[in-house]
C-alpha cells in the first residue's frame, strides 16, 4: 500500500470510525438460563442425532431470493464456529458452544464428530455415533455477521443425555464407549452405580463438597482440577473455583493469563478483566482493548467516549493535523 492511500485509511478510520471486526464471545457459561427452556434430549449411543433448527433465515434484512446451496462446516475448529455461508444464508450461521469435554477436543484441534450443515433455510447440529464425550450443555447461536459487526439474534439451549453405553465386561473401542468412560482389552470396566475406577476398585464419583477418599471420584463429574482435600472432600484445586453449568453442576476452573490456553471466559477473568477466551481458545483482550505488561487489558484510547465532547474533538482535530502534516511530507518529498 502505498503512502498516500495509508494517509487516506487512516483518514477514513477516524473520522468515519470504521470498526474492526470482533467475535462475540460465546465461551462464557451463559447466564441466567431458565431451566424450563432447556431442551432436554435422550440419544441413544452410536446411532446419531440431528436437531434442526428451522426458518433460519428470519431476519428481514436478509435476501432469500437464491435457495439451491448448502453448506457444510466442522466444529472442530474454535469454540466460535468459523462456518462457510452458503448463498441463501447470506451472513447467518450457526455458532455451537460444547460441553467442556469437547471444548478440550476443539482446543487440541481433535475430531468432535459435531458438524453443521445449512440447507435451504433450515440449520442442523450433526453428531456422529454419540458417545460419553457429547453428554452435556450446549448452547447454539443464531448469529448474523458483515464487515463491521456480530449479532446474536436467537440463542437456544439444550442438554444432551446420552443412553446406552457400555457397562461393566461389555465390549468397547474407546473409553467414551463406556458408561465409566474405562475401555480396556476392549472390555468396559466399572458400572454406571460405580463409574470411577480408582486402583483396581470400583468407587462411585461425587460432586464438589461431597465426601470422598480419591480425587478421581470428584475429576469425574467437576473435571481435571477437581481434588478430594485432607478434609475428604471434593474441592477445586490450583486456586480454582466453580462454575455453573446448567443442568450439569459445578464444575472447577483455574486462573489463566493472558494468552494462556482456555476452555471458558471465566478461567480468563479470575485474575483480570476485560478478557474472554477467544475462537483459539486463548486469553485475549476484549475488542477495542488491547494488552499492556503490567497492567493487563487497558480500554484503547482512540475509543474512550466517557469524556467531554470537547476533548474528543480536540483529539480528533490533532490527529487530522498530524496526518496532513504527513501527507504534506510525502509529497514534498515523493513518497
């Protein structure tokens, strides 16, 4: 790009306050979730499941007239799913938030066996063979997106039970096969009364302030950072606390810094603000703050609005005197 089309751009950014694009963030846990609205569904194991979510394309601004294509994306990819539009959906698409299971699946790029596909106006969330890993609160948004900015416009949860797994001494390919989430010799250990499998023993799995004698029976239901304390009872460990899942209980996150790996916005706010955890599943600054050492997330100058409007315009009558002063230079001087 050459110096007087820069000038010109930054021109265009300030004066006519081009946004940059920003994701919305949908790896916090959603908040204020009414039960009632769950929706609540038994899938039986290996055999797929489908939802559909029809009328996709209710937005008035959106043009409808080209209804022969489809597209199809994988979520495995980013908590945010980055999906293709299709031409008849013309900047809608379907974000799917994931149980923390397949989050850690998604943050390590492994198959989720989730997809979407849009066809016509009509959305689908795709599970391939359900198994122990897609048991879970999921939340699917109805997103609307151009070159400036996000829009939620419909947002619906829903819990997934998964019926059917293996018990004790039935065959297995893979630990999500059984019930106690334990494949070996193709052959499931434990049962669903006693799912956590603690030196050779069956032991039932417990919830966080629950009694307990080993940390893997609460790891079971409160995740990696769950502990059974000296007190013999379950507790976040590393300085963690809990999170609410809806439908699913509590369950234990530790303190992340900025650009450390993420599953959740709250692990990124527990020693800072102003973050969330982004599509990369990274600690980040939200969009119009940036990161400065020592301080943490800092709101941007260029958008600070809370001040007279006077001080804005001054700002702004400096910042256009500077960029003629380039301008100025560049000519003189044929840059």
């Amino acid at each position: 790009m050459s110096h007087k089309k820069l000038i010109v751009f930054l021109i265009l950014i300030n004066y006519f306050q081009i946004k940059v694009f920003a994701y919305i963030d949908f790896n916090g846990v959603p908040h204020n979730v009414d039960t009632n609205q769950i929706y609540e569904q038994n899938v039986t194991a290996k055999r797929g499941y489908k939802v559909t979510w029809l009328n996709f394309t209710d937005l008035k601004s959106i043009n409808n007239d080209n209804n022969t294509n489809a597209s199809v994306s994988d979520t495995t990819y980013g908590g945010q799913l980055l999906s293709e539009k299709s031409a008849n959906i013309s900047g809608l698409h379907l974000v799917v938030a994931m149980p923390p299971q397949l989050r850690y699946r998604q943050q390590q790029r492994l198959p989720t066996r989730v997809r979407i596909e849009m066809v016509n106006n009509s959305a689908y969330i795709i599970i391939k063979e359900p198994n122990g890993i897609h048991r879970g609160f999921y939340s699917a948004y109805k997103v609307y997106d151009n070159t400036t900015h996000q829009l939620v416009t419909e947002r619906r949860d829903f819990f997934i039970n998964i019926h059917g797994l293996n018990e004790s001494n039935q065959h297995c390919n893979e630990d999500a096969d059984c019930f106690s989430n334990f494949c070996l010799n193709n052959q499931c250990l434990c049962s669903d009364d006693k799912p956590v499998l603690d030196d050779h023993k069956c032991i039932a799995a417990q919830p966080i302030v629950s009694k307990c004698l080993h940390s893997s029976q609460c790891q079971f239901i409160a995740g990696p950072n769950a502990e059974c304390s000296y007190k013999r009872k379950c507790r976040c460990a590393n300085n963690g606390r809990t999170i609410h899942i809806p439908k699913y209980g509590l369950y234990c996150i530790t303190p992340k810094g900025y650009n450390d790996s993420c599953i959740f916005s709250e692990e990124c706010l527990m020693i800072g603000s102003n973050r969330y955890c982004n599509e990369m599943f990274r600690c980040q600054c939200r969009h119009n703050y940036y990161h400065q050492t020592g301080t943490g997330c800092v709101r941007a100058l260029a958008v600070v609005s809370s001040g007279p409007t006077t001080m804005s315009t001054i700002i702004n009558v400096w910042c256009f005197l500077v960029i003629i002063f380039l301008a100025t230079f560049a000519t003189n001087f044929n840059l």
